[in-house]
C-alpha cells in the first residue's frame, strides 16, 4: 500500500472517531408478524458479551494463522481492540438499571427478622438481590474479557515488533550464485511481466473496450476539473509573482508549502479517481490491480518530491529560494534528490510487480540492495558539491562546499548504505533509504509549513500576504481584526502539518492505519491522568454545549425583557433584577451541562465543597467574599478594563479585574489594589461607564463694577469658539457676588471626559485673553498717586545728609591697616 493512500486511509478512519456513535434504529417487522417483547437490559448485556467471547476466539485463531503478515496482525489488534471495547460497552449499558435496584433496596431497608416482612416485599427484596447478582456476574465477565482482549492486542504488538525487527537484522548471504539466481529471476520476471500485461490488454480491448474508453474518458474530465478550478481557485497562492523582484520571507515560504500541498493533493485526487474508475468498470483484474495502484502511488511520489525540491531550491528563480544557495548548486541538488526519489520509486514499483507476479525472493532483495547502493551513491555525489554561499553573495557566483560537519554525515550515511547492503543486511539498508527519501521530504515540508505558520501568525505579517489583502479588501478588516486572522490562519496550518504530516512518518516507520485509528481514538476519548480519564471529544462537545446554552440564555433574556415585561410596563428596577438572575440561572445551567457534557461526575465535587465549607467557617470568609465579589463584577460590569472610576479616595483607570481584586491606577502612575468586596458594598463613581460624556465647570471672577449681562454673553461667545459639545449648549451662572468682585461659572459638555484637563486649560486661556482684549478688570482698580512739593532750601539740606551718608559707607567699607613690626638683630632683644 502507498504512501499517499495509507495517509488518505489514515485521516478517513480518523474523522469517524470524532463523531458521536448512533444507535441504529430496528427495522419494523414485516406485515403479519408480531413483534417480540424487547429482552432485559441485562440479557442483551449478557448475549453481546458472550458473542463478544465467541468472536475473540476466533481472532486468536486469525492471528495464529497470520503471524508472517505484519499488515494481518495490525488489522486484527484493531479488531481485538474494537472487541474489549464493546465488551464495557455492554457491561455499561447495565448500570442504569444497577443503580435503579441499589436506589430500591436502599428504600425497602435492612432485612428484618424472620416472619417481620410482609411476603411481597420479601419476594420483590429476592428479586431485586437475584438481579443485582446476576449485573454483577455480567460485569465481571466484561471486565474479564476485557482484560483477555487488551492482552492478547499486546501479544500481537509482540509478535508485529518481533516481526519487524527480524526483516530489518535479517542477513542475506550475497555470492556469485545468488546473485546469479536473482539474474536468472529477473529474466523470468520480464516474460512472467510481458505475457501477463500484454494478455491484460488484449483481453481489455477485445471485450472491455467501452468500459475502458469510459474509464478513461471520465478520468481526463475529472483531471481537467481539478486543474482548472485549482488554478482559479488555489492560483495566487501557488504561482510566484514574476513582477516583484525581492519578494517577503512570509511570502516566500506561504507559496513555497502550498504550492508543494494543494498540487501533490490534486495529483493524488486524480489517481485515486483514475484507479477507482479503472475497479469500478471491472478493467483491473486481480492480478493487475497491484501494479496499477503502485504504478499511481510513485507517480505521486515523484512528483511530490519534485515538487518540494522546486519549492525550496527555485532553481531558475533565485529571489524565491528558500536556502541560501548558488543557482549551480540548486540545479545539482534538485538533479540529485529527484535520483534518489526515482530510484526509490522504480525499486517500490518492481516490489510490487514481483509480489503480484509470485517471483522469487532473491529478485526483491537483489533489487533493494541495488536501490540502496545508488542512493548510497547519489548521497556521496551530494557531498563533494559546493552549494554554499556566503551572507549577501550573488546566487550566480561559484559556491563553498558543505560545512565540514555535514559533508563527514552525508559521507558517512552514503558508505554505511554502501556498506550495509554489500555485506548481506539489505532489509535494514533499504529501510534506511527509503526513510532519507520518503521521510526526509515529509519532514521538510512540515518544517516549512511550521515556519509559515509562525511567520503568519506574526503581528502585522497577515496583512502582507496576499489572502490577507483579499480579506481585508473584502469584508473590510481593520488592523486587530487582520491580527486575529493572522493568528487563526496560522493555528490552522499547524493543524493542517500535524494531522498530515505525523500518520505520513508513521506509516514509513512501518505502522498500520490500524494503528493510527488505535492512537486517535485513545487521543481524543480516552486520556487517562492516574485515575482520570480525560475525552478530547467530550470536552469539545461540552463547550459546544455551553456556549449553546449562553446563546439561548441571551435569547431569552432580550426576548423576556423586550417583548413581554416591556410590554407590560414593569418598573426598570424589576426587570433588571429579573434580566440579571435569569442570566445566572442560565450560565450556571449550562455549565452545569457542559461540564456533564464533558464526562466529568459532579459527585468528586461534593468533598471540594465540604472542604470549601469548612475553609469559610475559619477564616476564609474575606477571600470567598473578594471572590464572589469578583464574579458579581465580571458578570454586571459595572466598569470595565479603561474606565475612569473613584472608590473613595481612590481616583483614576481601571488596569486589571481579577476574581480577588481591582487593580486602579492613579493619575500619578501609581496602580493601587482594591478588594473587590469594597468596591460592591462601596460606592464607586464611574466616569465612563455608558459614554465619555462629562460636564466641565470653569469659574471665573471679574470687578464687580462690570456689567453681568455682558460677561455672561462674553464667556458663552468664547465657549462657542472650544472644543465642546453644542448638544448640551453651554451654560453660564451667576454665583455670587460680593463688594469687589462677581463671581460666575462657565458649564460645558466634552464628548471625551478624559480630555477634560486640556479643554479646561484652552478654555481658561481664551478666556483670559479675550477678558484683556475687552478691557474688563478681574479686580478693584488701584489707588491714584499723589504727587509731593518741596521748598530749596529742604532740598538743598536733604541733599546734603545723602551726601554725607554716602561718604560714611565708603570710609566703612575701606580695610583697616596694621603698623609694620620693628626689625630686632641677632643676639638684642626687643628693648635695644
């Protein structure tokens, strides 16, 4: 089985487990018939499981008779698997009722003494105890064959890993004589070939020819469908835009993965079609049908390494290439890598034309040793090529050879190839080829879907694309909405990358499909952390649910209060009250149902809340008061992220709400931590709360020799030329006024509160401007100067006393001078 096909499988037996098991509904009886009475919970219980048994048995004969064919096996711990599972499955279906008799004989009591029961009783007491044992002989059977199922689906695990590691080790005695067999073989091979194929086609012509024409026919219909609505649809994501000469990295690496999976899975549409047309009429025979699949899967392998190497390596477009590389050194390395992937297919294809024609083993391994000394080869070739360039050097120079760490393994792995296959051990040696080819291309195209995923899901970088543009043209997406996008499209290619990529890796590696839908299965219903068991499916359903019961919860809600409580003119008080408990009482409802949804048992919860209890009854009674406060806050929202509030005397921007505390950051910067139970049992003011609407007030005081009515017209003539609302108008009042001034305030509305700093300060400016254009005093005038006489005679002896006080301070100022020491000589005192 290919490669393509396996993967195909794979994600077609992946998809039913993500979907709910249906009960399958009876077919009514045929006319005239009666219909039986439906059996016991607990006999249908007990016939599945012991047809459960019966078919267990036989699989363990399957697998006896199968322990040579490793694609057997994988298919039949599949079923094993399936088998344990339907085994619980009946044994579940019992406990219902179980609970149901527990529930009864819990009510009927204790047996009393002898003779002290009433005899109905008595006898629905036995009853209820003969059902109960006879459940729980049932689940101990499931439970049992359960266990021999799981153990026997290891003993094939067993058996397959035994299996594998066996054709890998096993040696092969290469000689001349062997190798004259295989020579021998071959020949046969080529007429075995010739008389089967050319018989096939002379019988198909002879007397299969419309079917073949219709075969045909149909097949290049559904070809040309496929590349023409590709090209329109998925064109601008695969094609290179010839007219940008330095295209992005994003842009680079985007046309790079899709023009590498949209084409390799058109391709591969058109051969699964092509061979199913070719069933469907009955022009394969059994013995052809092989070759023809195999045939189709290494076309679509070729051509999907072609394509990769083409995406990364852009040989004759250098400004697309993904690897900084010479332009010869590309066109070696897309030479080289599509040998290895042809030699790898030619070697898969004549496998299979040797099992379909019964040829001898000796054939299939002289044709993998040949397939692994080539590739062996072509890997040696790739070293000794000089591809490297150094940062910012022109693609068309003459290029380094490889760093010497990678040019030592490319070395090594094509000698141990070489080497591997010459001294017998062809299994492993070809199994490691096809592992550098295959998985060594999967891999790579991961990578660059991985690095276009996180390119994408950069801020900004969904914009410069060219779906981004397209988008955004089209549904007008603003900046954060192409973010958001951005990061979705990049999540999906993650997913795409994983769920295409990993069963591709697993199934070269030599896992079944059977073991991949094993895998799923567990992975999205069956997670066990210790004792709990987690499902990826129920968690899906029951947030599907939950955000269906929030939906029909706000339904109801706007239904209830626009059409029946507004038309019946209930007070706005009571139909908030009543809006807001049918909100609780429905997001707890369908939490409740979620969380059920999801498969996990509210009864564990029951300890936590006892323990809650307790917790509350010492000490615990501020924090579960800040928490339900803090519930109570992010459901009402009485204020939100960015509102401007005052809790006492705390003022300023509401940073953070948690479920314990409000983080309010002042307008000195500093972020202040309030209890969310003060801010419910408190009073807060909330600037922003429904809009940024807020009243200025800017007081202003003037000579109370002004005329009123004039300043008044004044101030609302200058408030006409600010930036404030003209819907609610301006407003001026007369406040006061005493002796020397009057006193007035001018009222204004700003449709952003926050601005109320900077629309205040221009007003206040203008203000004072036009107040001194106009000449209007802000205070009483100041008192007149009086002027002073003097006679010349005053003058004269004024001038006099400056005069003499100025020669004073100039005498005063002068250093006083010391007289100079008398000189005394040597062997005299002082005194001569």
């Amino acid at each position: 089985m290919t490669t393509l096909k396996r993967a195909v499988l794979a994600l077609l037996a992946v998809l039913p487990l993500l979907q709910p098991a249906w009960a399958f509904a009876q077919e009514p009886a045929p006319d005239g018939q009666t219909v039986a009475a439906p059996a016991s919970p607990i006999t249908e219980a007990n016939d599945k499981v012991d047809q459960a048994r019966r078919q267990l048995n036989d699989l363990r004969k399957q697998i006896d008779a199968a322990r040579d064919d490793e694609p057997k096996l994988a298919e039949l711990k599949l079923k094993v698997e399936q088998l344990g599972r339907s085994a619980l499955d009946a044994s579940v279906s019992t406990r219902p009722r179980f609970n149901d008799i527990k529930a009864r004989l819990d009510e009927l009591g204790p047996v009393p003494a002898e003779g002290q029961e009433a005899e109905a009783i008595k006898e629905e007491r036995a009853k209820l105890a003969e059902e109960r044992a006879a459940i729980n002989s049932v689940t101990g059977n499931a439970e049992a064959l359960s266990i021999e199922a799981t153990q026997l689906a290891n003993q094939v695990t067993e058996m397959r890993r035994t299996l594998f590691t066996e054709t890998l080790l096993n040696r092969t005695n290469i000689s001349p004589a062997v190798l004259e067999d295989a020579l021998a073989a071959g020949s046969q091979e080529g007429a075995d070939l010739q008389r089967t194929v050319g018989g096939w086609l002379r019988f198909v012509w002879s007397f299969k020819r419309e079917s073949l024409l219709a075969a045909i026919s149909l097949s290049l219909v559904i070809g040309l469908v496929l590349y023409s609505g590709g090209h329109r649809l998925a064109g601008p994501l695969i094609q290179r835009n010839k007219t940008i000469e330095k295209p992005h990295y994003i842009t680079r690496l985007m046309i790079a993965f899709w023009s590498i999976t949209i084409p390799t899975f058109a391709v591969g549409a058109f051969a699964f079609v092509c061979y199913s047309l070719l069933n469907s009429f009955n022009v394969l025979r059994p013995d052809i049908a092989p070759m023809v699949s195999s045939l189709f899967a290494v076309c679509v392998g070729l051509y999907f390494v072609s394509a990769l190497s083409r995406a990364v390596l852009a040989p004759k477009r250098p400004e697309w290439r993904l690897v900084s590389v010479s332009n010869e050194g590309a066109r070696k390395l897309e030479r080289s890598i599509f040998a290895m992937a042809f030699t790898n297919a030619l070697d898969y294809f004549l496998g299979a034309v040797s099992v379909a024609l019964g040829s001898a083993v000796v054939l299939t391994v002289a044709k993998s040793m040949i397939a692994s000394i080539v590739i062996g080869v072509i890997l040696i070739w790739i070293s000794f090529i000089r591809p490297m360039l150094r940062e910012g050097e022109d693609p068309s120079s003459d290029g380094r050879p490889w760093p010497r760490t990678l040019s030592i393994l490319l070395l090594t792995i094509g000698f141990g190839l070489i080497g591997t296959a010459l001294i017998g051990y062809v299994g492993l040696a070809r199994f490691v080829a096809n592992q550098i080819v295959v998985t060594g291309a999967i891999m790579v195209t991961m990578y660059i879907g991985i690095l276009s995923g996180r390119a994408i899901g950069a801020q900004g970088a969904f914009a410069r694309t060219y779906l981004g543009q397209r988008l955004a043209e089209r549904y007008q997406l603003n900046e954060i909405g192409m973010d958001q996008t951005g990061l979705a499209a990049g999540l999906g290619i993650y997913m795409i990358v994983l769920f295409l990529g990993v069963p591709g890796i697993l199934l070269q590696w030599g896992f079944q499909i059977g073991d991949i839908e094993s895998w799923a299965y567990r992975i999205f219903t069956e997670i066990n952390i210790g004792s709990i068991s987690i499902s990826i499916v129920g968690i899906l359903a029951g947030l599907v649910l939950f955000a269906l019961g929030l939906v029909v919860t706000r339904w109801f809600q706007r239904w209830l209060d626009g059409t029946v409580m507004a038309r019946s003119h209930v007070d706005p008080g009571v139909r908030n009250s009543v809006r807001t408990a049918i909100g609780y009482a429905g997001v707890g409802l369908a939490g409740l149902i979620g969380i059920s949804a999801a498969g996990i048992d509210l009864s564990s919860l029951a300890l936590v809340a006892g323990a809650l209890s307790l917790g509350i009854g010492f000490g615990l009674q501020n924090i579960v008061s800040n928490f339900v406060s803090g519930l109570i806050l992010l459901a009402e929202r009485p204020f939100k992220v960015g509102d401007w509030v005052v809790a006492g005397t705390t003022e300023g921007y509401v940073k953070r709400i948690s479920v314990r505390a409000t983080e309010i950051e002042t307008f000195q910067r500093q972020t202040i931590i309030v209890p969310n139970s003060v801010l419910i049992n408190g009073t807060v003011g909330n600037w922003t709360h429904r809009n940024k609407l807020g009243r200025i007030e800017v007081p202003v005081s003037v000579y109370a020799g002004n005329d009123p009515r004039r300043i008044t017209d004044l101030l609302l003539e200058v408030a006409a030329t600010q930036q404030v609302l003209r819907n609610p108008e301006p407003s001026v009042v007369f406040v006061n006024f005493t002796g020397s001034t009057l006193e007035f305030e001018l009222r204004a509305f700003v449709a952003d509160v926050s601005n109320a700093g900077t629309v205040k300060t221009e007003l206040r400016t203008a203000l004072l401007e036009r107040l001194r254009e106009e000449d209007i005093a802000l205070s009483a005038p100041a008192a007149a100067t009086v002027p002073v006489t003097i006679d010349a005679q005053s003058a004269e002896l004024v001038a006099a006393m400056i005069d003499s006080a100025k020669t004073a301070a100039s005498a005063a100022a002068q250093p006083t001078q010391r007289p100079k020491p008398k000189v005394v000589e040597e062997g005299a005192d002082e005194t001569g």
